[in-house]
C-alpha cells in the first residue's frame, strides 16, 4: 500500500520544507505540490523539498501545457529529477479552462493536447529526439534534450472526465484521478483499465493513486469549516460525471462562484455549501478517515493520496495521519 500527500501551492515555502520532512519521517511514499494560477511555484517549492528530504517522491500535481509549454514541462521534470537523486514525478494535464479565461489564453483540444504533450515528454526524458506532427503539437527534429536526464521520469496524468480517465490508461505511468467523493473509485478504474487494455498494458505498471480531499481534526466542526473553504472555491469547476455522483449540477455551485471569485466574498461562499457538497471530501476524527478510505481499499485501490484542505492545522493533520491512518492499513 502507497500513500502521498498533495498540498496547495497557497504556504510559504519554508512551510513546505517542513511539512515534508514531516511526511517522510512519518513514512509517506510521496509529496504532491499543484501549480495553480498566482499562488507560488511549485518547481521552486520542489526545489526546496528535494534539498530538504532523502527518501520521499515529490512531483508536481499539475502542471497544464497551456501556461507551460511541454519543452519547458521536460526541461523542469529532468531538472528537479537530478536535484533530487531519482525522486522527481511529473504530473500534468490540461487544467481548467476557466482558470485559463483569467489570463486570455486560449483552451483548444485540452485532451488531444494533453495526451501529445505526454507523448513528446516521454521522448524528450528517454533521451530521444521528439519531432512530432500532432493536431496540437507540431515539433521539428531539433526538439530534442541537450543534457542526459538522469532517467525517464514517470509521468501521471490528473483527470476527471472518463476520456481522460483513459488516457491514464493509455499511456502514463501514473493517475492523479480526483475521487470526489472517495466511493467514485468504482466508477474512475473501468475507465483507466480499458485504456491499459486498449494500449495492451499490465494494470500493475501503472500507479493510480486515489485522490481525494481530507480534512482531519479532534474538532470535527473545525475540520467541517475548511472542508466547505475547499469545496467553495473549487467546486465550480468539478466535472458533470463528478457531480453526479452526488446528485449535484453545476448550477448549483453558481452562487457559491458568484461569491467567490466575482464578490471575493469567501465566508459567503462557505455559507452556501450544502450537506450533500460536504459529501465530496472527508472531515473529521482520524476514526472517519479511516471509515471512508477502508472502502476504498475494499475497491482495490493500492495508493491513497490525501489532499488539502487536510485541516485547520496541516502539520497536526499530517502527524494524526502518520500515527494513527497509515499504521492501521500497514
């Protein structure tokens, strides 16, 4: 059994540094850092965990190739890779297009783009040349790296919708598949494992992860309170098939978006997060955590990725998961 955290790029760096160090002495496989639109860098985050820490993965959790271009994604992934001794993986994938409306860039053929950009970085980290005539991409023969990457990192994709569920399959190494709620894992792996079958793969060779939001306290009201932070501001952007899962539309997160990106108003967006929203993530005592996760391993599933909000006191939320979550499944 694998377990990771993934963590917002909102903290301080040396927060990260810390809360790291913190993950592998309490024995987590790896540390995820997303990229979100202006909030700090997660490369250069990376950059500071890999100095900091020996044994535990990081990776990125994602990075989009429309706000970084797949050459700059490769040159990235080997870079840290190196800096880490072998513990760098790469997570990408199209990101949302509402965040891309904010800067004016274009969101065409997020799939096709995503599965190409997968294709000419794999290339370009296995020491090939990655010319490439895509519908997104369209490469000459002078792409190719000018240095020997340390190896041919493993590259994950994150995805909601089926099709990209697929392309898990398909061609990564890894998923990042967002399990809102949790119990959606049984919906999530036919997907990945027709795209394994499509492209003749061993399930075993690729590492899905079952990623969902966690947020752990003895004081469970606390722990409900940044739970609904959490599902306030990213709940607009959660795909159809998501949503349905709960029984929810994206219409009814329209005055929680309302509120929050357009009135900047978080405390009223809070407020209209409904009981059955909650039900996206898990809060609560270490006890709930368990409850919820046990039914994912009944699923199948070998690789638990616990996300933010994680709770009112992130490095508490770590410790309780280190002493009391991860022994119980080990």
């Amino acid at each position: 059994m694998k377990f990771s955290l993934r963590l917002n790029n909102d903290h301080p760096v040396q927060t990260y540094v810390d809360l790291a160090k913190l993950a592998e002495a309490g024995g987590f496989d790896q540390f995820w850092v997303s990229d979100d639109l202006f909030l700090r860098s997660a490369p250069v985050i990376l950059s500071a965990v890999a100095v900091a820490t020996k044994t535990i993965e990081i990776g990125t959790c994602i990075v989009n190739p429309y706000t970084l271009n797949p050459a700059e994604m490769a040159m990235m992934a080997a870079t840290l890779d190196e800096l880490s001794g072998g513990r760098f993986n790469l997570g990408l994938a199209a990101g949302a297009g509402d965040f891309m409306a904010w800067i004016g860039v274009e969101y065409k053929r997020p799939r096709t783009t995503t599965v190409e950009t997968v294709q000419v970085i794999k290339k370009l980290l296995s020491g090939e040349r990655a010319a490439f005539e895509g519908k997104a991409l369209q490469w000459t023969d002078e792409a190719y790296m000018r240095f020997k990457p340390l190896r041919r990192v493993p590259v994950y994709i994150g995805a909601m919708s089926p099709k990209m569920l697929h392309d898990i399959g398909q061609y990564a190494d890894g998923g990042l598949p967002l399990l809102f709620p949790p119990e959606h894992y049984q919906n999530v792996m036919p997907h990945i494992q027709a795209g394994a079958d499509a492209a003749g793969r061993s399930m075993d060779t690729i590492d899905v992860a079952a990623c969902i939001w966690v947020s752990i306290s003895e004081d469970r009201q606390a722990a409900e309170d940044v739970l609904r932070e959490k599902i306030a501001y990213y709940g607009h952007a959660m795909s159809p098939t998501i949503l349905t899962q709960l029984g929810l539309t994206q219409a009814d997160f329209e005055a929680i978006d309302r509120a929050v990106m357009q009135e900047n108003d978080i405390e009223k967006g809070k407020a209209l997060v409904t009981e059955q929203m909650l039900k996206i993530g898990i809060y609560g005592t270490a006890q709930d955590v368990i409850m919820r996760v046990e039914k994912l391993i009944e699923m199948g599933a070998t690789h638990i990725s616990f996300g933010p909000p994680l709770g009112p006191d992130v490095a508490d939320a770590i410790q309780t998961l280190s002493q009391d979550v991860l022994p119980y499944f080990r």
